[in-house]
C-alpha cells in the first residue's frame, strides 16, 4: 500500500468513525413572507433545532408563518408524534385573525385528527380554546411540549397556561402534522422539511 493510499484509508476510516457522532444539521434561521424564523428555541433547558418552516394561507391570504422545533431533524411525523422528547410549534402572525377563528381551527382539528377522543382530550381542546385571544399582526403563538411537564401555551409574550399529558400535545401536533393537517399537506410537509 503506497503512502498515498494510506492517507486516503485514513481519511475514509475518520470519516466512518466520526459520522455517527456528527450532530444533525441545523437549518439556520430563515425567513418567509416577511418573518424571521429562529434557527434554535429552548424548550425546558434544551435547545431544539428548526425542523422546517411554512407559510399559512386561507385562498391567496397570507395568516401565519410556523416553524417545527425538535431535538433532531426529522421527515417521519408518526416517529415524531410517537417519540416522548420536547418539541415546540412556533407561530407569528402576519394578520389579525380573531379569538373565534382559532377556536374553530381546534375544533376541526380535533374531529378530522383524533376521532372519537375521550371526554378528556375534548376537554383539554376546550381549555385551549380558553387560552385564546384575537391575535394581532405581529402577535407570536407558541406551544411548547415538555415531557412530566406538559405542553406550555405563551401568546403575545403571555404564558397562558400548561396542560399536562402527552396525549394533548400529541392531539395538538396533530393540527399541523396530522393524517389531515388544517393548513394542508403542502404546508405539513414544509414543516417536516419534505419541502424547503
């Protein structure tokens, strides 16, 4: 074997050595339709990486821009949803959209994506719906998932309140990510970064 070829096997064995230990790669912050979406959030203590990111539109209307926060990258929603780790849905808003509108986004979501949930569930959907408030452009949404503590709802730079459990913040990832997404699969698969 020549000097050479050693260096080359070398070379290729560090690669094949250190490829496990490489960290997933990291979207850097982007920007959709105006708004700058972080590269990184901290969801209790943990940095989460940008997934993807997606623009909602109801027709040619321009409602709010979203990014997908996880520990690593990922294009597989049922691993996502089945995983226990933190996760974060982050939306800013790039018009008004009144308290009642949202309301009956997690209705629907509710019905098209977790069919016949139990009194339970329904009732964590209501107290969500509580949380709600008309939203102002600018206004930024967020919905942080914790394991053993819950998923943490801040709107305008308000905490509003946690509701504990997985099966909420699984029902509730469902919206975006979901069998049926509310935005569409054009914009699940964004977040998902299928498509960026």
């Amino acid at each position: 074997m020549t000097r050479i070829q050693a260096a080359a096997l070398s070379a290729v064995l560090a690669v094949l050595v250190l490829a496990p230990l490489s960290p997933t790669p990291m979207l850097a912050q982007t920007e959709i339709a105006g708004v700058t979406v972080p590269g990184t959030v901290d969801a209790g203590g943990q940095s989460l990486v940008l997934n993807g990111a997606a623009l909602r539109k109801k027709s040619i209307i321009k409602v709010y821009v979203a990014g997908l926060y996880l520990p690593a990258r990922s294009q597989d929603a049922n691993a996502i949803l089945a995983s226990d780790g933190p996760r974060e849905l982050r939306m800013e808003f790039v018009r008004d959209v009144g308290k009642d509108k949202m309301c009956d986004a997690w209705d629907e979501s509710l019905a098209n994506n977790s069919p016949g949930a139990d009194a339970q569930l329904q009732g964590e959907f209501k107290q969500l719906c509580g949380f709600m408030q008309d939203l102002k452009k600018g206004d930024v949404m967020a919905f942080t998932y914790v394991p053993a503590t819950g998923t943490s709802i801040d709107i305008a730079g308000q905490h509003k309140g946690t509701i504990t459990g997985k099966p909420f913040a699984d029902a509730l990832f469902k919206s975006w990510i979901g069998p049926k997404p509310g935005p569409g699969e054009d914009f699940k698969n964004h977040l998902l970064g299928v498509k960026e």
